[in-house]
C-alpha cells in the first residue's frame, strides 16, 4: 500500500492531501529513509512522522484498504526510543 495512503486510512494523519505534503516536506521517514508518498508500505514496517518539534514512532501491525474509527489504531502500535 502506499505510504500516504496508509497514513490517512490509519488515521495517523487525517487527509490524504496532508499525508503526500507531508511526505512531500520530508517530515515522513519509513525504516529510517525519507519517504515519498508512493513508497511501498508492508507489516513490520517503522514509520516515523514529525509534527513540528514532535517526532511519532509507529510499526505497521496490519494494512487494510479501509478501517473503521474503532479499528484504526489496532494497525499499528507505537514505538520507543
């Protein structure tokens, strides 16, 4: 699945619009590579976005084309550092 798209869906970001800026800026990197928001997205995945001075560390639990509210949050978990 796409990286943007992937985003959005997982509600990690709220549009899609959002999701390829922010790619598109840099502030997105998956595995510890800058992304675009045509990169290939799979399970096991590090996904980091930066918000500002906040920095979001997640591995990607699941991929689904849709996802409810309630779902969103089980298809990925969060990350320390």
């Amino acid at each position: 699945m796409r990286l943007d798209k992937y985003l959005k869906v997982s509600r990690v970001i709220k549009r899609r619009s959002v999701a390829n800026e922010a790619c598109d800026t840099g502030h997105v990197s998956v595995n510890g590579k800058v992304a675009k928001p045509s990169t290939d997205v799979k399970e096991g995945d590090v996904v980091t976005v930066r918000f500002g001075a906040n920095e979001t560390t997640f591995r990607i639990l699941s991929i689904s084309e849709h996802a409810a509210k309630a779902d969103a949050a089980s298809m990925y978990e969060m990350v320390t550092k």
